[in-house]
C-alpha cells in the first residue's frame, strides 16, 4: 500500500473530507499514523499500549459515516473503558487490567467513525501536572526531549504535536487537557462540567472536578469532537445546559467586543515568571487590537478553603479506586504497586471525615458562584496556563516526594486551571507564545458557566490572527 505522506498536512475534520471524497482509503490513513507512530514513539513515549490489529479490523469493515469517519484516535490510559483493550491508569496496581465495556465516551467516538489504535501515556491516577509514571516511564515532549509535555495527559498532547494524530482523548481534573497543550504547543479545551458523559461506572469525575474531551491542532476539531461526544447519557446526575447550536459553527463566528480581564499573578498572588507575564501580556495586546476591552482584574476567592477542598476531594476519590482495585485482586491495601505521593495521597481519603467533604463540596460551590458574578462584568479570564515554560523532566516527582511537598510543588505550577474545575466553568489553552529557545507557551482563558460557544468563537478569531496550525516540532 502507498503511503499516504500528505497525512500530517490535515486535521481531523481534513483527513475525513479526504477519505468521504475517496481521494485516500481508511486504510491508508491508518497506516500513515501506525507508521508515523512507529518512527517517533520510540523517542517520545506518547503511546503505551498498541491497538493496530483491532484498528485495522475497523478500518476493514463498514465504518459510521460520522464527521470523523476513518481519522485515526488515541484514547487516554485513564479510566476511560474500550472492550477488551488494557487501562492501566498509569500505575503498576492496574497491570494486566482488561476493560470489560466500552464507557459511553468511547461508544460516542466510535460512532463519530474515529479509530481508535491505541492509549497514551497518564501519570499515575492522572494527579500530576507531568507525565512521568514508573509504570511506563516519561513522556517527552517533542519540542525538546528534555522536558516535560505536561500532565496529566502528557501522552495525548505529545502524540498529536508529534503528528502521530491529529486528536486525541484527554482529561482534565485540574488543568489536565489545558496544560499538556500549553507544553506541547496545541489548543486544548476543558468542557464545562456535564458536557461530556462520565459513564456507565462513573457517575461524575472527581466529584465534578474532572471531566473529558481532547487535545488537537485546529480548533474546529475540538468543536466538532465536542459536537460528537456532548450530551447527557440516559442516568447521569447532570448535565450542562445545552449549546444553542452545534459547536462547529461557532468556528468563524464573530465573538463580538468582549470584556477581558488581564492577570499576570496566580490566584495565590505570586507573579508568572517573566516569559509567561510576557506571553500574557501579547496575548492582551492582540486582542485589543481584534478590538476587545483589556482591563487587568481577577476574582478574590477564599484560596485555602478551595486549596482543601481540592485535596480532599481528590483524596476521597483516590482512595476509592485504590481500595476497589486491591479487594478486586483480594489483597490487603499496602501501597505495594503504587507510587509514593499516590498512596500518601489516597490514605488521606481515610482520615478525613464525610463533614471533611460535605464542607468542600460547598467550598467549590460557593466558589462557582463567585466566579459567575465576576462573568457578569467580564466575558473572559485571561492569563498564562502554567506558571512558567515546560520544566525539565524529573522536576516533580511522584514516587519521591512526602505528600505536602508533592501538593505544594503540583499546586505551585497551576496559577489558575484548578479555579475551572472547581466550579466547573469551561476554559482553554491556545497556542500563541513561543519562547527565543523555541518552548510553546499556551495563553489560558476562561468564560462562564455553559460558554464553550464564546470560547471556540474567540479561539477561532485568534486562530486567524496568529496561526499555529503549521508550526511543529523538528522530529
């Protein structure tokens, strides 16, 4: 078969036009992206677990004639269940897992005719900021080795900057799809919470802190995967309010004259380090001259009471999982398996208490409500998504760190993406800075409750303004 050496010159929603025209087959599609993976997984580390025979059984038979019909996908190694495929989550405990159904997410993939031929690399559990698990070793990021591509879904946006897919699965339950694009130079949009389906074994990610969607090269793909995938599933708790319209044609839409409100600090006051407060600050200036308001302002919250309730939560959660896995293999709960930090983590969901959780429920509640007063006087939150460039590799460390210094070094990097997953609003990443050495720095912007449309509309004018979608790493 021909190879297809077009294949990193289109996005999804391109590579699907090709294949429905018949100006390439499926196959060769995919045998473009096996060969691609083949060349540069070696080197990077994006993709653990290979799914090439059960790829090629699809691109074999009829495939779905949805908006993605025949684009290669690579789903997450977290949580997110594809019959009889491996989910390690990252971590040695989950070793030889098999899922036994696919979750609705992944149903909704199929039907929207992607092929799934593999899952990316995760931190252990998905709580690190990186993507460095002992169970499969460091992901790098392509734009240079030596550093981070970001966490938790390091392996997703190390895979796309590297052209092995266009899109791919991501998570975010604290900046977690937001931050590997920032580092991997990608756009990258966190849904607001219930817009993506969590089931059928998990009712909410995180309790409401977590959600899914992808990392990708254009912004259309984003908007038509959120298209394909949103949605309430017949028995979740929730769901966002649904979108006037189809996300895809926000792409090209006029976003109107929109109030932004400038910060170049975290939400804990310390400034961005000065390439960041740089990228911020250009950032501020070509929406201005796009016409939007800059003022610098940003939302004063009660941060120790969110700074616990996000432990907590997560604690709670973590020690969920853990427990169920270790009675699952009929042994007693040791840590055995599990990485330092993890098991320090999960054990405090023992010892706080169900008033412990009820109070950071309503911490990240109240928040929520705070920060829809803030979006009655402005559209947009802007700042940068990390608080410096994409830091060297073993930089934070999982299986190494006492659990208040892993916090205060995870929490210290985040200078505003949890703020979204706490309340629940949906925010992004956009690739718009480099730096003189050559790092992508992604430009964070958040929006109310329900707003992806504004979001895509402001992507998709800035995406105009300054394109990324032709600049990539020299792999």
């Amino acid at each position: 078969m021909a190879t297809f050496t077009e294949y990193a010159d289109h996005d999804g929603l391109g590579l699907a036009e090709l294949i429905t025209r018949r100006e390439v087959k499926p196959e060769e599609v995919l045998e473009a992206a096996i060969e691609r993976a083949d060349t540069v997984n070696p080197t990077i580390n994006a993709i653990v677990h290979r799914m090439d025979a059960v790829a090629r059984g699809r691109v074999a038979a009829d495939l779905p004639t949805g908006p993605f019909a025949g684009v290669p996908f690579l789903l997450k190694d977290l949580y997110v269940g594809y019959e009889g495929s491996p989910v390690s989550n990252g971590s040695r405990l989950w070793k030889d897992y098999i899922s036994p159904t696919n979750f609705t997410y992944t149903e909704r993939c199929r039907d929207a005719g992607l092929v799934v031929f593999g899952r990316t690399n995760s931190p252990e559990l998905g709580i690190a900021w990186t993507t460095e698990p002992v169970a499969h070793g460091p992901t790098r990021n392509p734009w240079d080795l030596e550093r981070s591509a970001g966490g938790s879904s390091g392996g997703a946006a190390a895979a796309v900057a590297a052209g092995i897919v266009p899109i791919a699965h991501a998570t975010d339950g604290g900046g977690s799809i937001r931050i590997p694009a920032a580092q991997c130079g990608l756009f990258g949009l966190k849904p607001t919470r219930g817009r993506n389906p969590a089931g059928p074994y998990i009712g909410e990610g995180w309790s409401g802190l977590a959600t899914g969607h992808v990392v990708s090269r254009s912004v259309r793909d984003s908007a038509a995967m959120l298209d394909a995938t949103s949605g309430p599933a017949p028995g979740d708790p929730y769901a966002a309010p649904p979108p006037a319209r189809p996300f895809l044609n926000e792409v090209g839409a006029d976003p109107g004259r929109l109030r932004v409100a400038l910060h170049t600090t975290g939400l804990d006051g310390r400034p961005l380090d000065p390439e960041n407060a740089t990228a911020a600050n250009q950032a501020a200036h070509t929406l201005r001259e796009l016409g939007h308001e800059i003022d610098e302002a940003m939302p004063v919250f009660d941060l120790a009471a969110l700074n616990k309730a996000f432990r907590v939560i997560i604690a709670g959660n973590l020690w969920n999982a853990v427990s169920m896995r270790y009675a699952a293999l009929d042994r007693d709960p040791d840590g055995e398996g599990l990485e330092k930090a993890t098991w320090a983590w999960a054990q405090e969901g023992r010892t706080f208490t169900a008033s412990d959780y009820a109070a950071s429920l309503t911490a990240i509640h109240v928040a929520g409500r705070q920060l829809a007063e803030f979006f009655e006087n402005y559209d947009v939150m802007l700042s940068t998504t990390m608080r410096e460039p994409p830091v060297k590799l073993g930089t934070l460390r999982q299986n190494e760190q006492g659990l208040d210094d892993y916090i205060q070094d995870l929490m210290g990097e985040m200078p505003v993406t949890p703020l979204f997953n706490s309340t629940g609003c949906p925010a992004m990443s956009v690739p718009l800075h480099w730096t003189a050495g050559g790092l992508p720095v992604g430009i964070h912007i958040g929006a109310a409750f329900g707003r992806e449309d504004l979001l895509i509309r402001l992507a998709s004018q800035l995406e105009q303004a300054k394109p990324w979608f032709d600049r990539r790493p020299d792999l």
